[in-house]
C-alpha cells in the first residue's frame, strides 16, 4: 500500500485493511517500509501480532526476503504499508528505500492511495503519472481519501475511467472519527492512544463500506515463488544472559528483528518501565534503553529518583548499556524542554538534552565504529536513522567520554550525530537496526556475558 504523499491517511487505511480482513476470518501479516516505530505499533494493536520492519535502504534485499518470507509464512493475506510517497526514499535520485522499490522486490501489486481532498478531474492526470511513472511497479488499483462526498468519488472515477489502467477500487469520505491523532515524530504512540475494540470496528466497517474489497482479493496474486523460505538460523537458548529492556510511554521505539535478534544470541529480554518502576529488574547483565518521548514523560522519570540511581550506579560498575535516541537523552544529565524547564536524568553522561519546536535532524545514517564499543570493534558498519526533535550540549567537560564512531550521510549535513561511550555505557542519537549488521546484537550480548562473569567472580 502507497500513497501520493506522506500522511496519517495511508496508516489508517492500513488498519482498515487489516481489521476488515481478521473479520472475514483470515489470517494476516503486516510489514512497513521504512524506518518507522509507530505505525507497527498500531499494526499490532489490530492484528495481536507483531508487525516487521522492511527498508531497501538500511537492509540488503536478501534480509528482506527472508523477513517478509519468515513472518507472511502462515498469513493468508498481507499488508505491506508504504512509507511517505510511493517513489520517495533515500534521495532523489534513486528508488533505494522506496515503497515502489520494495514492491518490486517482494513482486507485489501497489494500491495507490490518492488523498483527493480538493481535487477533481486533475487526480486522473496525478494517477497517470503514478502509473506510467516506473512500468516496472504493478497496480492492484487506486482508492480515493479525504473526499468530501459520494458524488466527488463518482466524478473522479469518471476522470479516471478513460485515463489509466488500474481500478479504481473506492473512495473514503472524509470521517473526523477515525483520523488517528498526531504530534511531533508522527502519530500519537499505541502506549498513549491505544486503539479500541470499538475504534477498530469502525475501521472494519468503513473499509468495507467504502473499498471493493472482493475485487481486491480478486486481483492479488500468490505470495512469489521465487522468494524461498529461509533457512532456520541458529539460535543460542535464552537464559544465557538477562538484559532489561526499558518499555513504556517514554520508551517505546524498538525494531522488532533488533530485540529477536538478542533472543537469538541468548539474551532473555526482562521488559521494565523506568517511568512507573521503582526498581530494575533482579540479576541483569545489561540495559537496553529504546527512543520514544521521554521528553512528555520529564516529569515522572525525573521524580523517580531511585530508578535514575539505579541505572547511574549500574553504568559506574560497568554494566553494558545502550541508549539510543530517547534512551540516550535519559541517560544525559538533564533534558530541557521548550519552556526552559530543566528534569534531572540519569546522568551517565554529562550532557544536556535540549528540545526545540522545530525538527533538528532526520534521514538515514550509517555508522563507522573508530573504537572499540559494547557493540563491536574498530570498522564495524551498521545503518540506521535519527529523526529528533531535540540536541545535546555536549561543550560541557567530556572527562573520559569517548565518541566512538564516525557518521556518513547525506551530503550537506552540516553537524552529524555521533555515538559517546564512557565505561560500557553507550549512548547515541541513531536508531540502529541490527539487521544491517547482525554483529552489532551479538556483540552487546558477548559484553553482557563478560560483565555477568565479573559481577559472579567479584572483579
């Protein structure tokens, strides 16, 4: 499923979808493309079950078979949902990244959502343009959004009648009701706006109500041949170490095949909440601390001073802990909000994290480690992405902090992020997925172990 344009229309189009089709009693597997944490999130609150991650421009085209492979197995339908315009991706010069990229690559039909608010007979020109675009890319059909009637939708599909190819499958006239809400970083979070049952159902009833869902199932094809089964990786049992993972309204940013893939190096992942907990979880080898909005949360993370102690104390006695994006600025001395307000943190490093109204960083990056780190040695290369609203003062003493790795990305970024070490406590503004690099999560789990055989000899 692509879209015209980025928007929340596309995202709640895709629950539609997937709630329309567990009611017809079929199983279904959702991915998204694109490095995104939310619209996951929501997948699983529609489905019960996790939703994948699928990026052409972070993960080789082979880790993305076998991810869509491995997890549309026992689906009978899958939902792929698109990421920001269907041809848009790393730059504006190639498809890497792309929806239509990856819809080529899983040899999959496109249902082009064309958010037709204010438009008219113009939308069968924008629709050619998609379709003529790149012959390559397949079309299961077109569905019109934000129409303002029933008849708009008849107008339109007249226009488009005589002008392309691909089905118009329906048109969703515009419901306040059901548009999900949002703030900075994309849509509210499912920690903080969790879809209903009733929610859900109305989602049901409006897709199946507005969209031919019959001549879509009609249309799509079988699941590609071509794309075979994985072979079944080898998996260390879990128990092997214990590594808390903080999971909450404040941290709640995880790539699914990143906490697998810790399972599959041994790792037995103990969720916690730094927020609503007063204490870590017993007998841990390491911390795991994901993006969110800790930033909304300053207050209570502030106030919970035993759960900060804690940590700090943890990191001084060399503890493995990763801090990425929000989990980073927890780990810094203080953040302060827009209005001025300064909220102690953990303190770890002693950095201040600042937030602006406006955006201060997006895109992909990729990673060179300079020094040895808790995630790997000296060269090491893994990709991921950073999108924030907020920096780090870091003219502040840095003491014996290091910056352990250098960042590429695209040209005419004037001041890249990077990633700051002291003791095994590493902390940086990128969303790594380990899927990129798979060393990256066996390593941290190898210095988890190490630090657990220190603490069980008393060195």
């Amino acid at each position: 499923m692509a879209s015209t344009k980025s928007g929340s229309g596309k995202t709640t189009l895709a629950l539609g979808l997937l709630a329309a089709f567990l009611r017809r009693g079929l199983r279904v597997a959702s991915f998204k493309v694109g490095p995104d944490f939310i619209d996951p999130g929501h997948h699983a609150s529609v489905t019960g079950t996790a939703g994948y991650n699928l990026d052409g421009w972070m993960l080789s085209k082979d880790y993305n078979l076998k991810c869509f492979t491995q997890h549309s197995r026992q689906a009978d339908i899958v939902v792929v949902e698109g990421v920001m315009g269907l041809f848009d991706g790393f730059d504006g010069k190639s498809e890497a990244g792309s929806t239509a990229q990856m819809a080529k690559w899983l040899n999959l039909p496109v249902i082009l959502i064309v958010d037709a608010r204010s438009m008219a007979r113009s939308a069968a020109a924008l629709v050619q343009g998609f379709e003529r675009f790149d012959r390559e890319v397949t079309f299961a059909g077109v569905v019109f959004n934000n129409l303002g009637s029933q008849r708009h939708w008849e107008y339109l599909k007249e226009a488009l009648d005589e002008a392309v190819d691909m089905p118009c499958l329906g048109g969703i006239i515009r419901h306040e009701s059901i548009r999900l809400p949002e703030r900075h970083l994309g849509l509210v979070t499912r920690e903080d706006c969790p879809l209903s049952a009733d929610q859900i159902d109305r989602l049901a009833d409006l897709l199946e109500k507005s969209v031919q869902l019959d001549q879509l199932l009609e249309k799509l094809p079988e699941i590609s041949s071509a794309i075979s089964a994985p072979q079944p990786e080898k998996k260390i049992p879990p128990g092997r170490v214990r590594i808390g993972v903080a999971r909450d309204r404040a941290f709640c940013f995880y790539y699914q095949d990143n906490l697998e893939m810790l399972q599959s190096c041994g790792a037995e992942l103990i969720y916690f909440s730094p927020v609503a907990d007063r204490i870590l979880p017993e007998n841990l080898d390491g911390l795991y601390l994901g993006g969110g909005y800790p930033e909304l949360a300053a207050g209570p993370l502030a106030e919970n001073e035993a759960m900060r102690q804690q940590i700090l104390q943890q990191s001084h006695k060399g503890m493995p802990i990763f801090g990425e994006c929000g989990g980073f600025m927890y780990l810094c001395r203080e953040i302060c909000d827009t209005a001025g307000e300064r909220f102690p943190m953990v303190g770890c490093f002693p950095f201040k994290a600042r937030m602006f109204d406006r955006l201060r960083s997006l895109g992909y990056r990729e990673i060179t480690l300079s020094k040895p780190a808790v995630i790997g040695d000296t060269g090491l290369r893994a990709r991921g992405h950073e999108f924030r609203y907020s920096e780090i003062d870091t003219e502040i003493e840095k003491n014996d902090i290091e910056a352990v790795f250098t960042v590429t990305a695209r040209a005419g970024l004037k001041k890249p992020s990077t990633g700051y070490q002291i003791r095994r406590t590493l902390g940086s503004y990128i969303h790594l997925h380990f899927g990129s690099q798979p060393e990256v999560g066996r390593r941290f789990v190898e210095n988890c172990l190490i630090y657990q055989q220190e603490r069980n000899s008393g060195t």
